[in-house]
C-alpha cells in the first residue's frame, strides 16, 4: 500500500541536498556516518505494556500507567525477543535494548519454575536474554523493578520507613548491578543500570525529609559495592508526580541531582518528568558541570502522562541540538522511554526510534560554527537568522538516504512491513 521511493530519486534528491549543506561547511556523507553510529536503548517494556514475565496480567502500581488493549502484547521472552528483532529491522542506527528485573525468565532453572523473588534475582535467569545479546549483537541495559509488586503497594521502597521493605528493595537493587555487570562482561562494554523508584504520597506530607534521609541511606548502601566502570555505568533518575504521588515525590530532580553528583555517577533526566512547559535542553550544560555524565530518557509529556510514544517534536529537536552543540556526545547514554498500549507496540516502537535518530541526524547538520562565530561577533541578528535558515534545509532528503544506507525501509515503507507482521505473527496472539 504505501510505496517506497526508488532508490534512484532518493540519491538525486539526497546529492542536491549535500550541495545545499556542503555551501554551509556541512559533509552530509560523513554525518550520516556519525549519526547512525550513536546507540540509543530501546526499551523493551513498549514490546508488553510494562507487564513483565512475573504472571502479572497488567501493568499495576508505581504511579505509571499503560493504557489501551490493542492485540499483539508480547507475553514471553521469545515474544518479546520476536518483535524487538522485527522492530530493529526497521530503526536504522545502532541499537542497544532496555530491560528490567521483571523480565526475568526464570522457569526451567533451578528453582524449577518457582517464582525467585527479585531479591534473589541473579544473571543466570537472563541468560536467554544475554544469548541473544550477543549473538544479535545488541548491548543490553537494566533496571532494577521497584514497582507493580506486593512490597512496593504501600507507595514506598528504597524510602520506606519500614526496614524491612527497604532491606528487601536494597537487595533487588544489588542483585540488578550485579546482573547489570553480567550484562557489561559478556557484551565487553558497560550496561547502563538506571535506578527509578515511585515513591511518593497522593497528599501533602508533613515530613518530606525523613523519606529522603532513607532514601540517600538506601542509595549507599547500594553503591558502596563497588563495581568496574568497565562494565557498569550507573544512573538515578528522578520526577516531578506519578498517579497516586501528586503531592509528593521523594527522588526529585534536586534529591537526585545532589545525590548524583555527590557520587559521581550518571543523572538520568526523563524529558517527561518536568513541568509541562520545562525542558531538559538546558539543563546539560549546567548539570553536566557537576555529574559524569547524563542518561536521558526521551519520552513524551501529555498532560499528565509523561509516556506517550515519542515524536520528531521541537523537545526532542532542542535536546538532540544541545548535546551537539556542546561536543558532549561521549557523555550522553540515549535512551528511549514510552509505553503505549492503544496501537501496534510495533510501531510505537518504530516511530520512537525512528524519530530519536532524526533528531540526532538533524543535530549533527547544523552549521554550529556559523552560529558561534556570529555569536562572538555579537552578531545576534545573523545568529537568529541563520538558525532560523537552518531549521528548513532539505533534511529529509538526508533522513531518506540515512536509511537507504542502513537498510531500512525509506519513508512510510516501513507501515506495510508492520501490516504484515501484525496480521501473520500478532493477532494469533489473542
Ligand atoms: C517512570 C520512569 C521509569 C519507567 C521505566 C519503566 O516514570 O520514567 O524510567 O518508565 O523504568
Ligand atoms: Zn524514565
């Protein structure tokens, strides 16, 4: 149904485009090179709704929420592994792929198909997961769960005022930068291990500090094991709300940014955990001052949700923008974070990602030096107007022949391959 362009168009449209780029000291061959080379994580729970293989039917607890019934959910590993491997078939650039605890597979090993507690939780119950790392070549990443579990309903875990909870939660946490440092030693690289807890309270608190003392205590009892950078990079994220913490949430972005950069590990600012008209953009050079190194995770802010699928949107534009203008790549982790459940996960997929690397692509073609050098001139007037210029260079001629190079259909192509899965593979699922 929707047609690909031949590739014979791409490459006229895409070599008049290089000529409008090379007038402003812009190598468009190179940059497609570069831009397609930097990893961003997908994160599988979009691939299930956030469900996990615990035996939960729904996505329950935390203050985060997954709406929609569209068929197709992954509801095992194999599953899962199916459909991410189908949806990077249609993302071009380097990938890298987002788990967390509750995506455990733990049938079938030593505890024989019972249940293993997550704090008990240790790399041979991802071994599946690792196996398929590397024979796809595809980096993995963790999470510890603190959510949509019995211990977590009484909206507090690592700040729990009841040591036993918080003893149980530090646990989990030590035992996912262990399986973390698993991931990091087979596939020869660091895997990101992003701590993001829910606690928080739907009213006001009297006493906002005890929960944070508890909080920080939880937190070096957790990163005093000290593990091999080699093999580990480790990251605290922070929120504004959640269902159910709107008047209170104990890892804030201050809470976090101190504790970050105290330890000197990775921030990771979530695009969707500001304020509504609050974005991240400019908060990387400030806080990149102070901590290693930042993990984003690009998700999208709707009213109150901050998980809808992201898009191509001025937020992202901006993000992408400010980390190339500032040559901090090599600090940055990219990270994907949505979870939709109204249309094809496959597609959310897709569209995120898709979306994720056109705004890395579009980044890296900007002319900065004209920009800088206008600056210094105190030329602010050629400053704005060549940014403005900027904005509506044939890019996507540029976009196109990115995914050429990478394999990948061009344009809309994609749609029709999804069709096909959906109809073949996902609605045998119901
Ligand atoms: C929740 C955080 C967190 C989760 C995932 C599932 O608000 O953004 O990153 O979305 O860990
Ligand atoms: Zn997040």
């Amino acid at each position: 149904m929707y047609t690909y362009q031949n590739p014979e168009t791409i490459e006229k449209t895409y070599s008049l485009a290089k000529g409008l780029y090379a007038a402003y000291g812009i190598n468009t061959d190179k940059v497609i090179r570069f831009a397609a080379d930097i990893p961003v994580s997908i994160h599988c729970w979009q691939g299930d709704d956030v469900t996990g293989f615990e035996g939960a039917s729904e996505l329950s607890g935390g203050g985060i929420i997954a709406t929609g019934n569209y068929p197709g959910r992954a509801r095992n590993g194999d599953e899962l592994r199916a459909d991410a491997e189908f949806a990077f078939s249609l993302i071009p650039g380097k990938k890298r792929f987002n788990l967390h605890s509750m995506y455990a597979e733990t049938t079938g090993l030593r505890s024989s198909g019972k249940k293993v507690p997550r704090d008990e939780l240790d790399p041979e119950h991802f071994k599946n997961w690792m196996a398929w790392s590397k024979k796809k070549k595809i980096p993995l990443d963790f999470n510890p769960s603190l959510f949509a579990h019995p211990m977590a309903d009484s909206g507090f875990t690592l700040s729990s005022a009841n040591p036993k909870i918080r003893d149980f939660w530090i646990r989990h946490c030590k035992a996912s930068r262990n399986i973390a440092a698993a991931f990091g030693a087979n596939q020869g690289s660091p895997s990101v291990v992003n701590t993001w807890i829910p606690d928080g309270s739907k009213d006001l608190p009297a006493d906002r500090l005890s929960p944070r003392l508890r909080l920080r205590d939880s937190l070096d009892a957790i990163f005093d094991v000290k593990l091999d950078a080699k093999i580990i990079t480790d990251a605290v994220e922070s929120k504004l709300f959640g269902i159910g913490s709107e008047s209170y949430v104990v890892g804030s972005h201050e809470f976090y940014l101190g504790y970050a950069a105290s330890k000197q590990i990775r921030l990771c600012l979530d695009t969707g955990h500001f304020h509504p008209t609050e974005t991240i953009a400019d908060k990387i050079s400030s806080t990149l001052l102070f901590v290693p190194g930042l993990l984003i995770h690009f998700s999208r802010g709707v009213r109150w949700d901050s998980d809808h699928v992201v898009t191509y949107s001025d937020d992202l534009r901006d993000v992408c923008r400010e980390i190339v203008r500032q040559k901090c790549l090599d600090r940055i982790d990219f990270a994907l974070d949505f979870f939709d459940a109204s249309i094809n996960r496959i597609a959310a997929w897709v569209i995120g990602s898709r979306s994720m690397r056109k705004g890395l692509l579009e980044a890296m073609l900007e002319p900065v030096k004209l920009l800088t050098d206008a600056e210094k001139a105190g030329r602010n007037h050629e400053r704005l107007a060549l940014m403005e210029e900027f904005k509506t260079l044939p890019f996507n001629a540029v976009w196109d022949k990115l995914c050429l190079e990478a394999n990948v259909p061009v344009g809309t192509g994609w749609l029709d391959n999804v069709a096909e899965y959906e109809k073949r593979v996902l609605c045998n699922r119901i």
